[in-house]
C-alpha cells in the first residue's frame, strides 16, 4: 500500500508539472482590461449631458485541437457602467441583480485546410470597409484559397422570429454573402454582393453588391469602396435604393508626421416610396470620425451613427474629412481630424450642413498600457425655421491594458 501511495504521489507531482506546459502548447489567451471616463452633451442624439466611468475585462481563448483545428471564444466580462450597470451603492454583491455581467459574443470552431476553410458559430464577419457588413452573428463561413483569389460564402441566421416553426409571422431572416478577394503584395481588391431574406409580412429583404480595394501608391495608402444598394420592404410597398463612395488616403511624410484626407459621397432620394439603404449591420466600425483617434468604432459625430446618411431622411451626404497625426517619441502620439459634411438631396431634409473636428493623444505609461484622451465637436446647421440644436460634445479618457 506503501508503495502505491508514494507511486500515487509522484503520478499527481508528474501531471502538475506537465499540465501547464500542455496548456501553453494547446490554449492561447488574449484580451485586454480597460476604464474610461466621459463627459458628453449630444441633444442632436437626444441626450444630455452625462458624467460617467464604465470598465470591461476581454477574454479571448483560442484552444488549437490540432495543427488544422481550434476552438476560438471572446467574452466581455463586467463591462458596465459604475453606479448605474455596475453596482450602485456600498452593498456586498457586485450588483444590485443576477443580471449577468458576461456577454460572449464569439464562440466558434475554425478547419483550416491548404485549399480550403470553414468558419462555423458565433463568429464576426465583415465585407468591405466594414460598413455594409460588421456583425457578430451565428453562422457558416467558407473560404476557397486559390491563391491569390481567394472565394468567401457567408451565411449567417438573423432571427427565428419567435418560434422554430417556420409559418406565418415566425417564417426566418437570413442573410447570404459571397465575396471574391485577390490580395497581391502592393493591391488588395475585393467583389461582394449580399442579401437579406425575410420571409414574414414585412418582406424586409435589402441587397447590396459592391467593390473594395486598398492599394500603396509610394509613399500613399489608398483604400475605395463603391457600393450599390437595391431591394425592398414593408412588403414590397417601399423601395431600397443606395449608391456610396468612400475614398481614403493618408502618408507618412516624415517619421514622426502623418497626414491623410477622405471623401463620402452617397446618393439621397426624392421619391417617397424609397428610402436610402446603407448597410446590413453597423457594429460601430466605420465611423470617419473617430476612426483616427484612439476610440476608433466609439465616436460617431453623427446622430444614428450613419455617416452616408447623417440627417436620418434619406438624404445622402456630401463630405471631405482631413487628418494629421504626429509622433513626437515612442510612447507619445497626438492627432486632429476636421470634417465637413451636407446632404446630396437637400429637399429631403431640414438639416443644411455639419462641421466636426477631433483632438486626442496617447501616452504609454508602462508595459502594454497606454493612456488616451479625446475631445470629439459636432456642430450640426439646419434650414431657417427649423429648431436650432447644440453641437455634440464628448470628452473621453481610458487607461486600457493589452495582454
């Protein structure tokens, strides 16, 4: 019995010592920790002001299963606001409820094959400048690689609209994508169509097809988009119609300075039986506005987060941004960014035209921790006789750690 005890013991020592070199071969974890803090006043959003901190801690966790296989999951965790979402008051929970502080919004299993891939669960997908698609959603990704082209079919499940049955008003929506790349070393294209199926009363079934590209001309990054909008909804009874253009450029001119420009162009309507479609599903991605600074995907500018339509009617835009960025050393980096942006069709709507500008820097204060800092300005003009509003301001501030 001696002797199997001490067996038993040299076992359980040998497996701890092996386990971890184990999890380091077979589990990857990434993520980041941050906490920000904002001052906003945004009555064109239908806000007012507001003074708040929120946190989040991201886990991503990626367990390779094999050299062709893993298993990939990104959850946010306590992300909330202080006082209100995250606790309120000196108590012994963490909150003042059993909501969940927990939300995964990706779990999936990739194959990745020489000639081929397939992408299956809760997983993100994007087509273009990430604006006609970008959304986490539940679904298939297959990828054929005959490189350099490379051939993507997307399905995704949008809702099952109450019941698993399909009939009646619980009849699917779905959505389908194929999207051909070509990535060279110096050019980066891509050709897309997508479309939503909705079998319920409403018919709500939108169709986009378009062309993306990047390139590097010398010393100049350029990245278009062109994308064609058609469909209809409310059965049929309202059409979709949408033509957009983004065209983005920014160079290094020196080590420190880098200077860039963009311009947005998207056609509105007059006829009121058609309303302007611009994308499937808006994540908070292309947003111009803040796609410069530190909070890239967190500053809009626009109410609705619509820049091709920022006055909400079906109006289109006509806009120009220009930027510039310098990095004095290392772990400093500041940046300013102006905006200038109208309707296409002006008789479409009261709002006349909008001025936006942001500053920010970062500071990196140790290992892998940066401290940023933004202030983001709107200021929204609209027709004579149309209530006045004030311009959106936001001030916003994070200590994020990466790991």
């Amino acid at each position: 019995m001696k002797r199997f005890i001490t067996l038993f013991i040299a076992a359980v020592c040998a497996v701890m010592f092996v386990a971890p070199a184990y999890a380091d071969d077979k589990v990857a974890i990434s993520g980041g920790f941050r906490v920000r803090a904002w001052e906003t006043d945004n009555q064109w959003f239908g806000g007012k002001d507001n003074s708040y901190f929120d946190q989040r801690l991201r886990l991503a966790t990626k367990i390779n299963v094999s050299d062709d296989v893993s298993v990939q999951l990104r959850a946010d965790w306590a992300e909330a606001t202080w006082g209100d979402g995250f606790t309120g008051g000196l108590i012994t929970r963490p909150r003042k409820s059993a909501t969940t502080t927990l939300d995964i919004d990706r779990a999936f299993v990739d194959i990745k094959k020489e000639m081929w891939s397939l992408r299956a669960g809760q997983q993100y997908m994007g087509l273009g400048v990430n604006k006609v698609l970008d959304a986490n959603v539940p679904g298939f990704k297959f990828d054929l690689n005959f490189a350099p082209v490379v051939t993507s079919f997307m399905y995704a499940k949008i809702d099952e609209n109450g019941a698993l049955l399909d009939d009646g008003p619980n009849q699917d929506e779905d959505f389908y994508a194929l999207n051909v790349g070509i990535i060279c070393d110096t050019f980066t294209g891509n050709v897309f169509v997508a479309a939503k199926t909705d079998d319920t009363d409403t018919e709500d079934s939108p169709v986009m097809v378009g062309l993306h590209g990047s390139a590097k001309l010398g010393m100049v990054n350029l990245t278009s988009e062109l994308a064609i909008a058609t469909g209809d909804t409310n059965a049929g009874n309202t059409d979709y119609m949408g033509t957009q253009f983004y065209l983005g450029a920014d160079a290094d001119v020196t080590d420190m300075v880098n200077i860039g420009a963009e311009l947005l162009y998207a056609l509105g309507t007059t006829d009121a039986n058609e309303i302007q479609f611009t994308t499937f599903a808006n994540w908070w991605a292309f947003l111009p506005m803040g796609m410069n600074t530190p909070f890239s995907g967190d500053l809009s500018g626009v109410p609705g987060d619509e820049i091709f339509d920022p006055s909400g009617d079906s109006a289109g835009v006509q806009g120009v941004t220009l930027q510039a960025t310098l990095k004095p050393m290392d772990i400093f980096k500041i940046g300013a960014k102006v905006g200038y942006f109208q309707p296409e069709e002006d008789s479409r709507t009261n709002f006349d035209d909008m001025t936006s500008f942001n500053v920010w820097a970062t500071y990196t204060i140790a290992t892998n921790t940066q401290l940023w800092i933004t202030y983001l300005h709107s200021d929204p003009e609209f027709v004579a006789g149309t209530p006045d509003m004030d311009s959106e301001r936001i001030l916003v501030s994070q200590l994020e750690i990466k790991f």
